[in-house]
C-alpha cells in the first residue's frame, strides 16, 4: 500500500461565495495564498498582505486558444502596487483572476522572492497546458545554502496548494514507471495504475497512457499523427500544435511524430484526439494492456467492485458492533 500520508489545506472564503476573495493555508506552513477575481481588484487591493514582499500570478484564458491558460508570474516588495501597474498595462487583458503568496512571518526577503519568481517561471516553461507571458526568464538568484533549501520547500508547498485553487502548472506528477506491467511481478499489489494501449493500424501508431492523479498521462515513446484531420480549428487541433511547438511531439518513425516525454491530459478522449488527429471517444479506444477491455468498461468495473467493497466493509464494522 502507498505510503503517502495526507495534508491538511484550510481554504476561508473571505465574503463567504466561492467566486470571491479567498485564502489559502497548509497546516505547519508558513505561506499564506490569497486569491480572486480581477473583478473584485478593489475589495483585493485593500488586504494587508499585499503589503508584503512576495510573487503572484495573473491568470485568464490565451486569447489565441481558449482552453489554454494564460499565465504572468512577478514579484515585488509591495504586490499591491505592481497589481495597480498591471490592471493598466493592455498586455495583460488576458488577466481575469489573480493569486498572490507572502508568508505569514514576514521572513520572504527581496531575494526569496526573485529566487522564488525564476523557479516557478522555470517549472511553468516546462508544462505544455499553459501560456507563460513573461517576456524574459530571470536567472535563478544566488542564495545561501540554507535560504535555497528553504525556498524549495517553499515550492514543494505551492506545488500541493496551488493545484487546489486551479493553478495545475504546478502540480507535481508521480512516476508513471509503476503500471499493470509491474503489478505480474508483485502479486496482490493493488495501488498500481493500469497500463493502457491505443493502436491504429491506418497510421502504424501505437501509444501507452495510465491514469496518474486524476490526469491521463501520455507515455513518452507513444506515437502521433503528423498532422491533424480536416477540422483544423478543434481544441484538440490547437493542442495537437501546441505539443509541436514545444517540442514534446517530435518527428519519429513511418511518418509519424512521437511523445518526447510523457504529457498530462484531462480525459482518455483528449488523449486520443490528439494522437489520431481527429475527434475521438477515448472511452472507447484505450484498451487495458494485453486485453480487449475498453478503459470505459475498466472504469465502471472498478467503481462496481470498489462499491461492493465499501459495502462489504460497512457490513462488517455493524455485524461487529
């Protein structure tokens, strides 16, 4: 059984509805996470912690493709004047809801925060689901050892918080090494993902994905149509291009692309789009490793037997009381 222990994020609805002001906590963290909308700038502008030295980020869809988004990361010793900037700068129209992090102890120096600004700008570079705005990259600051292992840990925590809030260029995937190949070795293992395939004999493909963290992620080494169906202005499409663009789907065998490494995406039928180039029931398509079983059906078999399982155990814990 996984060994992964749970955290405890405390979320407060500041006026109490879940569009508006919110803040952001982990338990035995010193970073505090204040988030809402453009449209509330002003109610945003008068907390105290905007005060503080610290790093935020402007979010909004891509103008160029909708179901991208749109991401500018900064810091400052003063956040609340650098937001007043930005709501006037038209490069950033994109801008719909803001989130900033300070910490509670006050202890995040200017050099944290350019430290800290250059890591997440870094990371945010490397996931091909957003639009980063910057303009430039700053080079990672020069910390002491002591201060950079403490700004890491920093990362570590707005990796867990800032999924939660929707910022999921952040979120830290588990390895995608232990799939239903591994479970042959390890018999009664049952935290392993299964291994999904996806063949097309018309392109000569073949592709492996597993579920991992809600994501359908991808395997590198997975193949992909060159180019896409005559529906050229599908989301898929633009993510299809997307993928080129950064280089995670590069030219690999029979006139076909491959996977450079592996690539989240929110459904199976996402996935599957993109690798044949046209709209696609990847509920239908995935077929668990060295079977015939559609991930659909392996889908609801599993929500049957966790069902009777739950069922199961609750008869028991009655039958013993």
């Amino acid at each position: 059984m996984s060994s992964q222990l749970g955290r405890s994020v405390r979320l407060f609805l500041v006026d109490g509805t879940a569009t508006g002001l919110l803040t952001a906590e982990i338990m035995n963290w010193t970073g505090h996470v204040l988030a809402g909308s453009r449209s509330g700038l002003p109610a945003f502008l008068k907390r105290r912690e905007l005060d503080r030295t610290g790093i935020y980020f402007l979010t909004g869809p891509d103008p160029e493709d909708p179901d991208i988004l749109q991401l500018y990361i900064g810091e400052s010793d003063n956040v609340r004047n650098r937001l007043v900037q930005h709501s006037k700068d038209e490069n950033k129209d994109f801008w719909e809801r803001t989130c900033v992090v300070t910490s509670k102890d006050q202890n995040i120096t200017k050099a944290h925060a350019r430290y800290l600004e250059s890591r997440l700008i870094a990371i945010a570079n490397t996931v091909g689901t957003v639009a980063v705005a910057n303009g430039t990259a700053p080079p990672p600051v020069a910390l002491p050892e002591a201060d950079a292992s403490d700004m890491e840990f920093f990362v570590d925590q707005l990796r867990l918080i800032l999924p939660v809030l929707g910022l999921d260029f952040m979120r830290l995937h588990t390895t995608t090494a232990r799939t239903a190949t591994d479970a042959t070795d390890k018999p009664g293992q049952t935290d392993v993902a299964p291994l999904f395939q996806l063949a097309s004999k018309k392109h000569g493909l073949e592709a492996q994905a597993c579920e991992i963290d809600g994501e359908f992620v991808v395997l590198a080494g997975s193949g992909a149509v060159k180019n896409w169906s005559n529906v050229s202005d599908h989301s898929y499409s633009r993510r299809h291009a997307q993928l080129i663009r950064t280089g995670k789907l590069v030219p690999g065998d029979k006139g076909c692309l491959r996977f450079a490494e592996d690539v989240a995406f929110r459904s199976p039928s996402a996935a599957s789009a993109v690798i044949l180039g046209r709209p696609d029931n990847g509920r239908i398509s995935w077929k668990v490793g060295g079977s015939n079983v559609t991930y659909g059906n392996w889908q609801s078999e599993q929500a049957i037997k966790t069902s009777a399982e739950a069922s199961n155990a609750g008869d028991g814990a009655e039958a013993m009381e």
